[in-house]
C-alpha cells in the first residue's frame, strides 16, 4: 500500500504451481534444486501417481529438468504461467516434449486435484483467521524496533505441501499450508519476517523515520488467499 501508515498482507496459492507440483509428484520427477526451485516436500494431500507406459528413467530424468526450467521461469505463477502449463497448446512446454507429453496424461488429474487443495485452503482460512491477529503481530514488531515500519505490502505464497516448513524462493515468502493452518507458527513466522523487513528498511531509510507504532490494513481477504484470477 501507499498511504502513509499502511500495510498489506496477502495470502496466494497460485493455480499454475500447484498443477506443477502435482504434475511432478503424480510422475515422480526429481527436478535439480536451484535458488528459485528449493526441494519442497510432497503435497498434502498426495498426488495419484501417473500410469505412464514407457516413461522411462531417462524420460523422466530429462523431464524433471524440463520442469524445473519451467518452474523458474514461471515462479511466482499468474495468468500468464498458468495458460502456458493448460492445453491444448501447453505454450510453456515448448521444446520440453518429455515434460508436455507427461503434462497431457495427468492435466486433468491435476486440476481436480488443485480444486480439492483449493477447498481444503478456504476451510483453514476460515476456521483460523488472522487478520487481527497479524495486526497485533505488527504492532509488537513496531513497539521492538522503536518506531514504524514504512508501508509495504507483503505477498505471501501458500502450498499445499506437507509439514509446517517456509523457504524464500526468488525473494518470495512461501509457505507450507500446514504452516499457516497452524496460527501460533505461522504469526511467529510473521513475526520474524516483519522485524528482518522492518531492520532492512530502516537501514535503507539511513535510521532516520518516526517513532511511534502505528498499525495498518491487511488479512486473508486481501489477496483472496488463492490468486482466483488464474482459475482455468
């Protein structure tokens, strides 16, 4: 946000990575790790695995490859990735015949999938809500720094991945639906990623900015928690 004292915190779940990372479980690709692919655990709910005759080792070694070049050049996902990974075209998996043809078995698979991962996130969003909860956060963070945070606005990125763990991908926050689902552990998360924000900040600013506290807007419901704009 731009107003003097404000704050956004949004929660997304991209539609085009959780077909992806459906996609390389349901087939079993071992994708390289790089600074913008950590290696994310298995989804929960677990994908159905693939029956691919003649997916071979090679195939699939060549694949997870493919996928991981997809993965960095779509991260953080939007309309544009999503339509690159959905047929008939899969525009994105051009030269990636390996990865497409995999792509083609399990797209529908996939998307039911991300549907019943997309429920499972509004039923957490609404049985632990966080948005007063997240003001408070900022307020102490505010009170322990000695002054405000200049506004910003924080996109957080949720998957449905098992465990209760987070990673920075790319320079973005992601975590685990099983972190956010659990309130205590994930207003901790917050809490340190606000005070490294709110240190990196004020040093950028030269240590000079007010003093008081001051809280702001935010809340589940300002990114929707889903990014619904990439909904095939």
């Amino acid at each position: 946000m731009t107003d003097e004292g404000r704050w956004g915190i949004t929660l997304t779940m991209p539609q085009s990575l959780l077909l992806a990372l459906h996609l390389r479980d349901a087939a079993g690709l071992r994708p390289p790790t790089s600074p913008a692919l950590p290696d994310l655990p298995p989804l929960d709910p677990p994908a159905t695995p693939l029956r691919a005759a003649g997916a071979d080792l090679a195939g699939l070694e060549v694949a997870g490859r493919q996928w991981a070049r997809w993965w960095t050049g779509a991260f953080p996902g939007g309309p544009g990735a999503l339509t690159s990974i959905l047929p008939p075209r899969f525009d994105g998996l051009a030269g990636m015949p390996e990865l497409r043809g995999l792509a083609e078995l399990g797209i529908d698979d996939a998307v039911a999938w991300a549907a019943r991962a997309r429920a499972l996130e509004d039923r957490v969003l609404r049985r632990t809500p966080t948005a007063l909860f997240e003001t408070n956060v900022l307020t102490g963070v505010e009170r322990e720094l000695g002054r405000r945070i200049r506004p910003f606005s924080l996109e957080v990125l949720v998957l449905p991945v098992t465990g209760t763990g987070s990673w920075d991908v790319a320079g973005r926050a992601v975590v685990s639906l099983g972190l956010r689902a659990d309130r205590d552990a994930y207003l901790e998360w917050l809490r340190a990623r606000l005070l490294a924000l709110g240190r990196a900040r004020w040093g950028a600013a030269g240590g000079t900015g007010p003093t008081s506290a001051a809280g702001g807007g935010a809340g589940d419901g300002a990114g929707d928690g889903a990014d619904r704009s990439e909904q095939p």
